[in-house]
C-alpha cells in the first residue's frame, strides 16, 4: 500500500501542474466574465425598452395600442407632429429600438370592420438575437389586440355565439400517456422536458472521459518519451498497482477538472440561462411530469451516477491501452480522437433516433458502444424499463474488467514495450 | 564464490527474428560481469530479461536459487536496472526523485533516509539535487540514475551501457562509482560495447555476437587464450 501510495500521489503531482491550474483559473474566469457580462444584455433586452411612437391617428384605439405597449414596459417616446421621415431620423438617431407608425384613419378602419395597418421599423444595431427581442414583443402586444378587437367585433355582429369558439370550432384536449400513467399536456412539452432534464448527463460525461482518458494516455506516453517507463517496470511494484495508481490519479484530476470547468461552464449559463429558461417554462409541466413519473428518485439518480462511473472505468482502461500504444506525447494527443468518437456517436444519435425503431445492425453497433448506456439509463428509468439498465450497466461491468485484464496483461508482458502504433501500422520493436 | 545469477540455453525470439540463441553465463556474488559486443548483439535484450522487463522465449533464469520467471516481484526486490537510455522525470526535483524511488524499496523512514543520504554522496550533485531534474546536464543525470540504481545496495546492479553518451570525464567518474559499490557488496552485470572500459571494469567479460556467446573468462585470460594484447582484439579473433 505505501508503494501504492507513493506512486499515486507521483501520479497527481504530475498531472496537476502549473499549466492546468492555470488554464482552470483561467476558464472559470472567462465564463463567469462572460456570464456576467450576457445577464447584464439580458436583463437590458428583457427590461423596460425605448420604442419610438408616431401616432398619425390620435384615435381611441390607436391609443388603446400605445397604452398596451407601455403596459408591456415599454417606454414610449412620443414622435407625435413630425412627418414620417422625421420620426425616423428622430428615433434612428435615440436609443429607440424600434419606431411604430400608427396612420391616419387606424381607429376608423377598425370600427368600419376593415383591416388596419400599423408600419413597424426596427433599427438593427446589430445582429444579436436578444437585440431582436423588442420586434417580437411589439408583434405579442398587436396580435394580443388583434384578438381583443376581433372577439370585440365578434360580439358585436354575433351577439349569441362566443367569439373564441367562433375562431377555434375544433378544439384539442391533449393527453400524454407513459406507460400506465396519463396527465393532461402536449408530448412535445414532454419530450423537451426531458431533454432540457437529462441535457446534462452527457455534457459531464464527455467533459470526464475527455478530461481523464487524456491525462491517463499522456501518463503512459509521458513514461516512454522520458525513458523512466523502463526504470518503473523493474521498482518492485505490481504492475496492476502501476495501472490502477495512473487510472486513479487521472480519474480524480479528471473528475476535479470536469467539476471546475462545470462549475465555470454554469456561470457562463447562468448568465444566459436563467431568465430565458424561466420565460420558457410552461406553467403546470412539473406537476405533469410528476403525474407521469417522469421524475428521478433518490435511487434513480444513484444508478444513473453509478452508470456514469462505469463509463468512466470503462474509458480510463481503454485510454490506458492506448496510451501504451502512443509513442510519444504528441501521438498520444491523436490517441484520444477514437474515444472521443465513442462518446459522440450514441450522444448524437440518442438525440436524433429513436432506439426502439432504428435498425437491427445499426441498434447492436450503437449498443455495442459502452458509453451509450449512460445515455440511455435517464430514459430507461422513465419507461420502467430496468432490464435493460441492468444490462447496460453489466454490459459496461464486463467490457471494464475485460480491459482492464488486457491493459494488465500488456504491462506484465514484453508487449509494454514493444507494441507501438504509427500511422495504423503496428510494428514490434526489437531491442 | 556462489553465484548471484545462472543462466542456461536463454533464448528470445521477436517474431521470427532471433535475438538470443541459447546463451549460458554466472555472475559470482561481489563481481563484475560485462556483456560485450557490438550493437544488435543481444545484450541489452539480456538484460532487459533478466531485469523482469522481457519475458523469455526459452532456457532458464536463477536468480538467489529462485526462478526468475516465476518470481518476479522478489528478483525486483533485490535488482536494480539501469537501462541505456534512462530519463528522469524532469519535473521533480533531483532529491525528490531519489526520495520517489528510495520510497519502493525502504521498510521504514530510517531506511529510506539511509538509502537517500547514500545516493546524495554518490551524486555529488550537493544544492543542484534542489533543483528541477530536466535542467541537469546529461552527465549529471546519469550520475543521478546511477545514484537511484546503486543507493539501495542491490543484490544485483543491471547497467546498460552505464557511460554511454558521457564525456571522458563523467565516464571516468561513473566507472569508479561503480568500482566502489562492487567492494560493498553489490554484484554488477553490465553490457558495453566500449571494450577498453571493460577491461578497466569487469571481473569477468563474457563476447557476445548475434545471439550467442563466444567466448568468456577474466579479461587477461580472454587475451592470454586469444594472444592478444586487449579486448578488442579478442573479440576480432573470436568472431574468426
């Protein structure tokens, strides 16, 4: 164990250098500088806005508009008495991120049942899309009095009929049904729901495998390039003690990195994130995923770690081969291009397929793949379908220890030494 | 005097080409034993065999009266092997390393300080052993491998080309370190193929060409029995 110890805490030192604590400090400062600096634009885009008015009209209803949009918290400048042009050049020249036109006989041709035109100009200072926001706010509040002046017509001319089902005669009630539970609400909520849910999931795994599976091939790469690979092959150690205290210490900076950069990663969201998530949100979708089940226990949350644990086992042993098959640094870089893949293929196709319905050859292929259990345990969970987590999560179990045994076997045998593999080529070096 | 090592009919095939042929030799407890012979000879991959790092492919290996082979953790205790190109981490500090390597070998603190303090004096590398090992000249780390090798007073030193690369200096430094280890007890077997050092170094030369043995004994019997005047010149008339 104090041989062990020795080598590990080696391990660790070498892995946690200047560089990365550096390169670390360094991301979570820019994410969080960028994070802070996107909520301050947000909170200006979703705040109280400056929109130019030029009410041609001065009727009832066109001020029955103005008055909606200051109610939407915009602040209006009134361009009242210019021409046109004027009001323009006016708010092009304000803050105004747009300039409404309300012209003469708005009011008139609403009462006359005839349709009215109201001329919007947005004035693109740029091209960001939060900049656009105050067009798309404009446009709710016209729609939003188009629906109060035509149900107002409505009632007007057909006294006896209710004007919202007059415009919608076919109405849907919608119900999900997930297994034996059914709760009232759109598939589509569902489906994105459990999306934005499990979002996460593999955004952590490939930061870990990346992050730990590179430290483990540099490890192994770095023991060849500085020729001290030889040197610890013959201190009396085992060599499944070599292998475990590098899995170990990659592991662990790899899980601290992926954390820290996480960490950094939600800053820069939450900049963003946070008021858009929250003006996204449809009221009443918690409470029906809860109906349906759609939601993780205790236990479900500590198979779906347990199952990223293993990917990363699995990952680290694979990483370890390939290291032993780098040369050198610089080709162990290229080393972590397969494993990379590996994660990518069932994270794209998790997302874009259906696995139930995809074919047969491609199905086995994609399941093949041990990190795609991951990925499918959030939705396994939800369906009941616990077979097949069982499965995923022995399936990885094998593939690990199987490695695992390989990678040992590599380093007990000559092959530590000789295998090498440049350019696709395997050549067996002789002494 | 009993023998540290014994080794019969060692042979090692990478694929279908031969690198050992069957080749017998001892090292005698408190000896050296010198491999010599030009490159591709087979030296460095015996002792890379005996060192646990290769797996032979026929013959057999005695080590203490134990079977390499199927003992490799306890020949790893009492050997240490220095192979030709040897590096350092370069980013630790030169006693940190010692410290590093001192830890797998030391039963106890006391043991790993005596095991330190033994390697410092081998160095000679006094305040420079503070600093960063990948700024040392190529002499200095040499002399630091060789410190780690001998520190713990092995059994069995394995040194690869010890004074390859070095200047005439350093060499002549690293040959008498070696000198003074052997009078403490540690038996040598190294390999070179600079054959005027051997003659300076070894108890015993064994000439090895393309697998196989030629010819062994002590470097004046060697010339004696070749009638020449070193060994050079035994390994010439040897090859004929």
């Amino acid at each position: 164990m104090k041989r062990f110890t020795n080598l590990l805490k080696k391990e660790i030192k070498e892995l946690v250098t200047k560089q990365l604590v550096i390169s670390l400090a360094f991301t979570v400062i820019l994410f969080n500088f960028i994070g802070q600096v996107s909520k301050k634009e947000v909170q200006k885009a979703t705040g109280i806005q400056t929109i130019s008015a030029l009410d041609q009209d001065g009727s009832p209803a066109s001020q029955a508009l103005i008055k909606g949009l200051e109610s939407a918290r915009f602040k209006i400048l009134d361009q009242s008495g210019k021409t046109k042009d004027e009001a323009i050049e006016t708010a092009k020249a304000g803050e105004s991120k747009l300039l409404l036109v309300i012209p003469e006989g708005f009011g008139e041709s609403l009462t006359e049942l005839k349709p009215s035109e109201i001329e919007t100009y947005s004035f693109m200072r740029s091209f960001s899309l939060i900049g656009a926001r105050g067009q798309i706010v404009v446009q709710s509040v016209i729609s939003a009095l188009n629906e109060a002046l035509s149900n107002n017509f409505l009632s007007e001319k057909l006294p006896e009929h209710d004007p919202a089902s007059l415009k919608r005669p076919i109405k849907s009630k919608d119900f999900v049904v997930v297994q034996d539970m059914m709760a009232e609400g759109s598939a589509n909520m569902v489906a994105g729901m459990i999306s934005q849910q499990s979002l996460l999931i593999p955004v952590v795994l490939m930061m870990i495998v990346i992050y730990s599976s590179q430290m483990v091939i540099s490890a192994v790469a770095m023991e060849k390039q500085n020729k001290t690979l030889e040197t610890l092959l013959t201190v009396p150690i085992r060599r499944t003690s070599i292998i475990t205290a590098k899995m170990l210490a990659a592991g662990l900076v790899g899980l601290i990195s992926a954390g820290v950069y996480m960490f950094a990663f939600r800053g820069f969201i939450g900049g963003i994130g946070e008021e858009a998530a929250q003006a996204g949100a449809q009221a009443g979708a918690p409470a029906i995923m809860q109906k349906l089940g759609l939601t993780f226990s205790a236990s479900g949350y500590a198979i779906l770690g347990l199952s990223i644990f293993l990917a990363i086992l699995v990952a680290l042993a694979l990483a370890m081969i390939l290291g032993v098959l780098a040369e050198d640094f610089r080709s162990a870089q290229t080393m972590i291009m397969p494993l990379m893949f590996m994660v990518m293929i069932p994270y794209f196709i998790s997302l874009f397929a259906d696995m139930n319905t995809i074919a047969l050859p491609l199905k086995i292929f994609i399941l093949a793949i041990p990190f795609t259990h991951p990925f499918l345990v959030s939705q396994n969970l939800y369906l009941g379908n616990y077979g097949m987590i069982v499965a995923g999560l022995a399936y990885m179990l094998v593939v690990f220890v199987a490695l695992v045994i390989f990678a040992a076997r590599i380093f007990s045998t000559d092959k530590i030494l000789t295998m090498k593999l440049r350019f696709g080529k395997k050549k067996t070096a002789a002494a | 005097m009993e023998n540290v090592l014994t080794v019969r009919g060692l042979k090692k095939s990478y694929g279908t080409q031969m690198a050992l042929a069957g080749i017998d030799f001892d090292v005698r407890a408190g000896e050296v034993f010198a491999l010599i012979g030009p490159n591709g000879a087979g030296k460095t991959t015996t002792l890379r065999i005996i060192a646990t790092l290769l797996t032979s492919s026929g013959g057999d290996i005695t080590f203490l009266g134990r079977d390499l082979r199927k003992e490799p953790d306890f020949v790893r205790e009492k050997i240490s092997y220095l192979p030709e190109e040897a590096g350092a981490y370069k980013d630790m500090k030169g006693l940190d390393y010692l410290e590093f390597m001192a830890n797998f070998y030391a039963r106890t603190p006391e043991e790993e300080k005596d095991f330190v303090d033994r390697a410092v004096a081998i160095t000679e590398l006094g305040d420079r052993l503070k600093t960063k090992v990948g700024t040392y000249s190529k002499g200095m780390t040499r002399k630091l491998l060789l410190a780690r090798a001998l520190m713990t007073k092995p059994v069995l030193a394995i040194l690869d080309e010890p004074t390859s690369g070095l200047d005439v200096l350093n060499a002549l430094e690293v040959r008498e370190i070696v000198r003074r280890y052997v009078k403490e007890g540690t038996s040598v077997l190294l390999s070179s193929h600079n054959m005027l050092e051997i003659e300076f170094l070894s108890d015993r030369v064994a000439l090895i060409n393309k697998g196989l043995i030629l010819d062994a004994g002590t470097p004046s019997e060697l010339k004696g029995k070749h009638q020449a005047s070193n060994l050079e010149e035994v390994f010439r008339s040897s090859l004929r």
